[in-house]
C-alpha cells in the first residue's frame, strides 16, 4: 500500500542561529546552529517547523532578555470575558504564564479576585530563572495539567497568550490546557496571526522559538479539529502582526470531524508556496540594494538588536553589509550578535561612525519614535528603511 505524504518542505533556510544567544567580547563560546525547514501540511495549509531546536539551546542565557506582547486590546478583551454566560465575580480565572499576568491583573481590578496561575516552579519543575516558556511547554503535558488541576481545582476561565505557537507537541499541549477547565469553561487563546507576513514575505515572522505559523483560518481549522466549539473570534489589527484573539469551550458531544472546506485550504497553500517564492525574491533585491548602496554612499547599520534582526541577517544572508547592529539597551551594548560577529553599540555611532543608511529592525510601532529621536542623522544626509517589508519606508521601496 502506497503511503501518501500529506507534507511538503516549504523553506530549506539550511542552518540558523539560536537568535537569543548575543556572545560577550571575550567569550570562548560559540552560537548553535540548527538546520530550519518550514513543513506544509497539505490537508490543513498549516505552515510549521519540520524540527524544533532543541529546548535546552532555545532557553535563554541571560535574565534581562525580555519580551513583548501587544496589549492595546486587553481592556475590551476583558470586557468580553466578563459578559460570557455563567461567568461571575466567584467564577475561577487562571493563567498559563507570566504573559497572562497583565490579563489577570485588568480582572482583579474589576473585582474577579478568585485566580490562580501555573507555578513554573512548583508545578513544572523548572527551576532556572532564565527559563521562559521554550520550556514551560516542554515540561506541561496531560499528565502534568492533571497534578495542576488536583492542586488548583478546575477553572471557569483558562487564558492562554502568546504561547500555543511555542508547543512542540501541539496536540499533547492544548489537550493538557483543556484538562484544566471544567466542562463549561472557556479558554482564551491568543497568538500571533501570521497572515501579513506570509503575503508580503517577511522573513523575519520565521523564529525559532515559534514552531507553528498560524492564520485566521488555520487556527480556527485546528481549534475545530481538535474538539472545540469557538464563541468568539477575531483578528486584532497590530503594525507587525495581527493578534489572532479566540474565545473557545470544549464540545459537549465526542470530538467532531468537520468537513474541510476545500478552497480554504487551497488558499492557505498557495499563501504558503507564495511566501517560499517571495522569500527568495526579496533576498535577491536586498541583497542588490544594500551591495550598491554600501559600495557607492557607505556603511550600513541596523537598529534592534533583537529576534527580528538576526532573523533578517541571516535569513536575506547580508551579514557582510552591515557595518554594526545599535541597540540603547545597557546589557546588550558592547556584545556581539548571534550572526556575523557584528558588534552591538549604542546610537551615538548613528554620528560617530559616519552612518550614511539606518535599517529599523524594530518593532515598526516604534520605528517613528526612534526616527524622531535622531532626526538629526536625516538632516545631516543619513536614511532609515525598514526591514519590514508593506511597511512605511520598506527597504524594497528605495529609489
């Protein structure tokens, strides 16, 4: 019998770094580097990681690493889930992670007192401060949300930000989120809607900390698939990218089997083959562009010394063009890159250093905050452009 592969391999990016691991001037260590391969599933169009990097690699070395999560839309998030039926002051709110904490705190003001959050220490066993939720997700299972659930009790709300994305094991992981609500509860998940950058190829939406790569139609697919019936659901409009918000509880009956919705998926593939393409053409231009500005006005810097930067470094492959990376953040100014041996250094060289063009490779919601700070380097002939590509200023849209 012949067996049908239901995947195809979408990128091949050969190996990347381990974006988090910026490298002191005297250190001895090196980056790892894994090999990174974006997989289609065919019968879903969902995109993701053929294999994750190992989690131990993933966790971060260093306690002033940080991460953002938009919140403009917490308040009316909230509003939401205090008008859901059967929820009141008494109801039982929980979080997942730290991510949740801005969430519950909004609650607590209103009077929803009655909260509980997964211990990472005592309820995972993850003893190491540096540790995020690479591996949260590693160590939560099925077997562990029941010790949770014993020790907690049921809850009526479980909210779940910025993390289902992270799950090496995905259906282990949402099958062990939904052991820890009662049989009417609700879930609250929130993750990042990948559909902007798939259509405009934006490389750096690839993150090794992301296994998979959603959009409004994927995810609504697999919270389907998996057994969930969906209350609410939308897409937040964000300048990076959007925020997929869905209100879901688990269906009273058996597990369904929905019917696929065939042109839907198609969609999703070809959105998929289209990104690939992109992907490869926009190196091509990058590469073109920054080459002939470098060799005929000067040096080449970027600004953000974060996951989205070394992400576009390495994956357009233009480390050789960019002079430095600057980033104003006191614990990484001074180190290097995790790609390139290129040094981190404070704005000041904006001037120092006879800059002649700045890429943003920040979030593009502050990119008019830092153009603003250092317009003195425009008036004295120096250009910003974006790493992003649709965006304001995009790199592609140099003349």
């Amino acid at each position: 019998m012949k067996v049908i592969d239901k995947t195809k391999i979408l990128l091949d990016l050969s190996l990347q770094p381990v974006s988090n691991r910026f490298l002191s001037h005297n250190s001895n260590k090196s980056v790892p580097h894994y090999p990174m391969k974006l997989i289609l599933d065919k019968e879903t169009g969902a995109i993701r990681l053929e294999k994750p990097f190992p989690v131990e690699d993933v966790k971060p070395r260093y306690d002033w690493l940080t991460c953002f999560e938009p919140e403009d839309h917490l308040d009316n998030l909230v509003k939401k889930i205090i008008n859901l039926p059967n929820i009141n002051n008494n109801s039982v709110i929980a979080g997942y992670s730290f991510k949740d904490d801005s969430t519950l705190d909004r609650l607590k003001a209103k009077g929803y007192l009655n909260q509980w959050r997964i211990d990472s220490k005592k309820d995972l066993g993850v003893m190491d401060t540096c540790a995020g939720v690479e591996t949260f997700q590693s160590m939560f299972n099925v077997a562990k949300a029941k010790q949770i659930q014993q020790r907690l009790g049921y809850a009526d709300i479980m909210i779940v930000r910025h993390v289902v994305e992270h799950a090496y094991d995905l259906h282990q992981f949402v099958d062990a989120i939904a052991t820890l609500i009662n049989a009417k509860g609700y879930i609250i998940w929130e993750l990042p809607d990948c559909e902007r950058s798939l259509n405009t190829g934006d490389c750096t939406t690839i993150w090794e900390e992301h296994v998979h790569y959603f959009t409004s139609f994927t995810f609504k697919q697999m919270l389907e698939n998996y057994g969930f019936t969906i209350i609410d659901y939308e897409s937040m409009p964000y300048p990076l990218e959007n925020s997929i918000i869905a209100i879901t509880q688990k269906h009273k009956q058996s597990k369904s089997n929905p019917l696929q919705n065939k042109n839907a998926v198609k969609k999703e593939c070809e959105r998929a083959y289209h990104f690939a393409q992109k992907i490869n053409e926009r190196k091509t231009v990058i590469q073109s562009i920054l080459k002939k500005f470098k060799e005929t006005k000067g040096p080449i810097a970027i600004f953000g010394a974060g996951h989205l930067t070394v992400a576009f470094i390495s994956i357009m492959e233009v480390d050789d063009m960019i002079d430095f990376v600057i980033d104003d953040n006191p614990n990484k100014n001074g180190m290097i890159m995790p790609i390139g041996d290129i040094n981190i250094v404070g704005s000041d060289s904006l001037y120092t250093e006879d800059i002649k063009m700045c890429l943003l490779g920040l979030n593009p919601q502050n990119q008019s905050k830092v153009m603003e700070k250092h317009n003195r380097f425009i008036k004295h002939g120096g250009v910003f452009h974006s790493i992003f590509p649709g965006t304001h200023l995009a790199l592609e849209d140099i003349d």
